[in-house]
C-alpha cells in the first residue's frame, strides 16, 4: 500500500482519505441537487369526479378540513 498521514496523532492510510474525500464530494453534489429542485405549483385542483351530490359536498368539506389543520400545524 502507500505511505500513511499522521492527522490529530493518529495513523491515517492514504486509500482512508482518499475515500473520505470522494464521499464528501459526492454528499456535497447530493445537497446541492437537492436544494435546487423546484415545488410544482399547481393553477387549479384537478375535478372531482362523484358519483352524487352528497359525496362531493363530503369531499370539499373534507379537502377545506384538511387544508385548515395544515395551516394551522404550520
């Protein structure tokens, strides 16, 4: 193998520290990929497809429930 580095008094084998610099690379790419990724915003909720009336008046209210505890929790 090749020559070892003595880092905060400790032996410290070249293929480690090649290995700790390639893994910090690729976790720093993976942070900034996943940073940049854009929140699909959505103009209008898709349709409510009901079979009856009541189902669908169940489904708004259901949505208008949902959508207040959400803004409520954040």
């Amino acid at each position: 193998m090749g020559g070892s580095y003595l880092i905060a008094g400790r032996n410290v084998q070249s293929h480690y520290l090649a290995l700790a610099v390639l893994t910090s690379f690729g976790l720093g790419i993976m942070a900034v990929r996943a940073k940049s990724k854009p929140k699909i915003q959505y103009s209008s909720p898709p349709p409510i497809n009901s079979s009856s009336a009541e189902e669908e008046a169940f489904i708004k209210e259901f949505l208008k429930l949902a959508d207040e505890k959400k803004k409520e929790n954040h």
